[in-house]
C-alpha cells in the first residue's frame, strides 16, 4: 500500500508540473518588450545599501528606467522617486544623496539628488553643481565603442573629476553642425560646486580618468580620435592642480585606468592585436616607463578592469561564452568570482568612498534569467534581486547550453545552442543561425531576447562564436584581421554543418540572421552559398570601400582605401550580388552612423535590379538598432513574416 501510495503521489505532482509547463506560453516578442532587467550602478558609503537600476519595454517608445536601493543582505528593495532628466551615477560622501547628471537648458550639468527619507515619495529638486557650456559628459564614444566616464568621485568624496568639452557653444548649432572630432578634457570640482577648474587643459582627447588614492592625482586615459587620424594611440598622464607629467604612449588602444601597489603603478587594458579591441592586462610606472602586458599568455579575453577604492584591480574576464572576475595581483590574474549557472556582466562595483567597509555588488545572468544583482560572500555570490522571474514564470523556454565542434578545417569553436520549448529529441526542426555583433564581442551564456524570440517561434538557434570573436584568445581574435569575409563566413557556416549532423537542424528548412557584424556576416554568406532558405540582415556593412562610421573600422583591414581598392572590394557583398539565390531581407536604421544606411540601400538596390527576392525596410530616427519599441516589434514581425513566406 506504502508503495502504490507513494506511485500515486509521484504521478499526481507529475501532472501538476506538466500541467503548469502547459499553462506557460511561447516567448515572444511581447514579453521581451516589457521583461524587467536589473544592473548593480552603486554601493552606499557604509556599504549597507545597493543602487540599482530596472529597465524594461513597452509598448511604444524607449526602455523604461527604474532606480531601486535594495540593503546588500537582500531583502525588500525600495523603489526610489527620481525626477525626470536625473540619471544618478553613485553617492554623495555621506550617503545622504546620489550625484549624477541632470538636464539643464538641454545640457547634461553634474548634479546631486538629496536622498527621501525611508518610506516617503517626495523627491527633491537636483541641485546642479556645473554649468559648463558645453555641459558634462561628452557626447562622444572612445575609438572602440565604449563610451566616455562623466563623473567620479574622488577617495575622500570632496571632489569630482568629470569629463567635459571645455569649448564655447556653436551660436549657429541650430542652424547647422560642424562635422570635427569631439574634444574632452578633465574639469574638477569640489564636492560643494566650488573651485571648478580645467586641470591638464593640454589633453583634449580623454576618454577615462582615475583618482589616487590620496586623491591628490588624475590618472588620465587619452586616445587618437577617429577624425583626423588613420592609426589609433593611446596615452596616458597623470594630472594634478599644479600640472600634469606624461607617464606612455600606448601605439594601440586601451581602456580602463587605474592606480595599484600603493599608487606606484597604473594599470589598464591593451593589446598587440591589430584588431584593437583590448584584451589583456598592461601596467606602467605611476613615474613614467615602458609599458608591459602582464598577461601575455592569457587564454581568455579581459573585457573590463576596475580599480576599486583601496587599490585592488578587477577585471572580467571572457573565457569562452561564460565571463568571471579575477583579481589582477602580483601581476597574474587570479579566478575569485563566477557565475555557475551562467556569466557575470558587469562588476564588482564597491563603494568610491576609501573608508568604506568593503561590499562587492555583482550584475549576473543565465539563460532562464534575465541580468540581476548578486552579493560576494567569501568567494560565492548571492543573488540579491529578481527582477523578471515572476514574468518569464510564465513562459516557457528551452534549454540553452554551450556546445563544441571542430570545423573541417580543423578550428575548434564554441557556440550557444537554444532549444524550443517542446523540443523533441530525433526531431528535425527549422534552423536559425545567428552570428553575433561586434565582431570583436561574443555572445554570453545569459539571457538574450532577441535570441528567445526564434525558439518561441519553433526554431532551433545556434550562435557561433567564429573567429574574431573575444574570449578565445588574441590569436583566435586578431584572425579576422584582414579576413573578415573568408574566415568568419567558414566558420560560421561550419555552425549549420554541426547542427545538421547533431540531428537538430532540418536541412531543408535553414535560416540565418545577424545585425551589425552578423548582418554583414549574412549578406556576405548568401553571396558564397545557397544553402539558406531565407536570410534576414541588420545593419550589415555590404561595401567596405564606401564605408563611413562614428567608430574606427580600420581594425579590420588598417590599409588606405584610395590606395588598395581591391582589398576593400574582395568582401563587399554589393560587388557580389549576382551570386544571390536566397531571399534577403534587410533592416536598417534610418540615423544609423555606425553603419550608414546607404551601406544595405546599396545592397538592396543591385539585388532589386537584378531580379533578386529582397525587401527593406528602414526606421525613421532609428540608430544602429532601434530604441523605441515600436520599432523593435516591428523588425520581429518582419522577420516572422520573411521566414512565414521563405522557410515555411
């Protein structure tokens, strides 16, 4: 009897799960559009606090933005009234108030927002501490995509350093705009508004600063703007009240600066790539010298470095698809936090503040969860937020898991393989390959959307990390290197070989999409072959010789344009397109700088002549992906709509 009970009880909490797993329905687009997300931004001055930021959809226009304080044991958050145009960046030396930039008169001024007391709504007018004519906070990227610091607080909390164009306004900006490189210089002021002064008004191009610890000393971070140079450099000075003592010239790009071993030394991200992107961990004498890559043999990617208030550097390191935080001592990197379901995104981020108690908040991520903030107990980290789980408790979602092949040219590469919810193993299924942005990026083992929105659509998808991608190694990466067309398209394809000998993908039925690099990676790939079925591109550049953009391409292929044609016109897919069979739809932003649009307008308009299946669409104000959520729902429908008609 003990056993048929135990029988009945085993199949009665059976059928409640499978009738719960029932109840849930298919992602998609929809619920991608309002599934809230959060990201640690700041830890209070006696570390007992974490502010946080929630973003989420809609259904029109852009991400919405929610500030919470959650205490660093965990427990209920507290939903912080901020006004509008007030976008917080930590907190003031007391904690009683957040600083941050706050829109005046249309221009971005660094700002404070004195904190409500617990349990009241009331919000206080910021308190504007500049009034720089340009304003705060540069409206410029650094050479490689990331954008620039606007405001840090020093050690002690009595100053702020911030990055500024300390040129006069444009009177003619309404009436037209000066295409020039954009200038940024270090502006310091006391905590209260007072003293405001252009330290190192010499450097005109910095794109990071960090304080010493004593707070007597700028370590500034400088790199070559695009307009007006062909090759990137790098510099870094060291800037105080009385001047500034140049320390190296980086001849690459670099990112990240800050001060260790007692502020004898600086550290920061560089590399020997010709592609650019940083990917090791450098250091110079604080006094000037030779800088030297401490990690030469790194078999990983170090994506970020952070230097907290008592001198330790942090970094996030990419080993593969899944990133962790390492601590950089006695020049090695040392594995100390990961993620085991799935990466870290951004952290630690601790107190600015030297006397604070030392708290380390973390942003992590998984495929069934959307990014979150997790504390550091000892070596472990506890999730202290969960923001999006009572919405995707709803929806279904399939498996998604790393998995390995060697390409039959013998490369080994990895990839992020998500399943439908239903998947039946010995099934073949409508296959999406989807190759990533950047190409100098890789896709992470967390939770990505646009991804989740195809397998809600009964597709297996499969995101190859080819090479050029990050995580892998400075070889792996620098690959790409003037063979961004051969290289990236074999491994990629070698993708769709993998998932048809696993018994996933039904050859009949293949598909691929990508945006920006991917995008190129799609309308390149449908002028080498006509395996795929149908093929959606985003933002993809189609002709490297005409290519202009607001970041350096050069990293690709450093040659003049004007002087060696040919090399630019080898992978340009317009010079391609009577090799196209596949129907191709392309999407384009209609203000997109990274890529312009008349890069897939070109395209579109040699395939549409020649009697090719193709269609564009663009988006009126749309960047290099669209901001506004009307849009984004637009491209999904799209894109089922091109897949409905071409890979039924």
């Amino acid at each position: 009897m003990r056993n048929l009970f135990l029988a009945f009880a085993v199949l009665f909490l059976f059928s409640i799960a499978a009738a719960t797993q029932s109840a849930r329905h298919a992602f998609t687009v929809d619920d991608a559009a309002t599934l809230h997300s959060a990201a640690a931004v700041a830890v209070s001055p006696d570390s007992k606090n974490v502010l946080y930021r929630v973003q989420f959809g809609g259904a029109k226009g852009p991400d919405n933005t929610e500030w919470h304080s959650i205490a660093a044991a965990g427990g209920e958050s507290r939903h912080l009234t901020i006004p509008e145009r007030f976008e917080p960046s930590g907190f003031t030396r007391d904690g009683s108030a957040l600083y941050g930039t706050f829109e005046v008169n249309k221009m971005a001024q660094l700002a404070t927002l004195a904190l409500a007391p617990a349990g009241t709504a009331a919000a206080a007018t910021p308190l504007p501490l500049t009034a720089l004519p340009r304003g705060v906070g540069s409206a410029g990227i650094s050479p490689f995509g990331s954008t620039y610091t606007t405001a840090v607080i020093s050690p002690g909390g009595s100053h702020y350093a911030i990055l500024a164009d300390p040129r006069p306004p444009d009177p003619l900006s309404d009436v037209h705009t000066v295409i020039e490189a954009v200038t940024t210089s270090l502006y310091v002021i006391a905590a209260d508004g007072s003293g405001g002064a252009w330290w190192c008004p010499a450097l005109r191009d910095v794109v990071q600063v960090a304080w010493s610890r004593d707070g007597n000393s700028i370590a500034a971070l400088s790199q070559s703007p695009k307009i007006g140079n062909h090759d990137v450099r790098s510099s870094i000075d060291v800037c105080s009240a009385t001047g500034s003592r140049h320390v190296a010239t980086i001849n690459n790009a670099a990112d990240g600066i800050g001060w260790i071993n007692g502020d004898k030394e600086l550290v920061f991200l560089s590399t020997t790539s010709p592609v650019l992107t940083p990917d090791h961990v450098w250091a110079v004498a604080a006094e000037g010298g030779t800088p030297l890559d401490r990690t030469p043999k790194l078999q990983g990617s170090a994506l970020q470095l952070s230097v907290d208030a008592n001198g330790n550097a942090w970094v996030i390191v990419a080993r593969g698809v899944k990133s962790e935080v390492d601590a950089f001592r006695n020049n090695s990197l040392i594995p100390t936090y990961q993620w085991p379901a799935g990466t870290i995104d951004d952290g630690p981020v601790s107190s600015q503040i030297a006397s604070a108690p030392q708290v380390q908040a973390f942003t992590v991520a998984d495929p069934q969860h959307t990014s979150n903030v997790a504390i550091a107990h000892g070596d472990t980290l506890q999730k202290i937020t969960n923001e999006g789980d009572d919405q995707l408790a709803k929806v279904a979602l399939g498996e998604a898991r790393a998995v390995h092949w060697t390409s039959r040219e013998g490369i080994a590469l990895e990839g992020i393989v998500t399943f439908p919810a239903d998947y039946q193993a010995g099934r073949l299924y409508p296959f999406m390959v989807l190759p990533h942005g950047g190409p100098e990026l890789n896709n992470s083992l967390g939770f990505d959307y646009r991804t989740r929105i195809f397998p809600g659509m009964g597709y297996i998808v499969l995101q190859p990390q080819y090479r050029g991608s990050t995580g892998y190694g400075t070889e792996f990466m620098s690959a790409i290197y003037q063979h961004f067309g051969d290289r990236p398209y074999r491994d990629v394809d070698s993708a769709t070989d993998y998932a048809i000998a696993q018994g996933w993908a039904d050859p009949n039925r293949l598909t691929m999409f990508g945006w920006s690099a991917g995008g190129f990676m799609t309308c390149w790939t449908v002028t080498q072959t006509n395996r795929y079925k149908a093929a959606i591109e985003g933002a993809g550049l189609t002709d490297w010789l005409s290519l202009t953009s607001d970041v350096w391409q050069t990293d690709y292929d450093a040659r003049w344009p004007d002087k060696d044609p040919e090399a630019f016109l080898r992978f340009s897919a317009a010079m391609h397109s009577e090799s196209v069979t596949t129907p191709l739809l392309i999407l384009h932003g209609a203000a997109d700088q990274r890529v312009p649009t008349n890069q897939g307008r070109e395209l579109f308009e040699v395939l549409a002549a020649r009697g090719k299946t193709t269609r564009m669409v663009t988006y009126p104000g749309s960047p290099h992906f669209p901001t506004v959520w009307e849009q984004r729902q637009d491209v999904f429908r799209e894109i089922a709509a091109w897949l409905a008609r071409y890979n039924p």
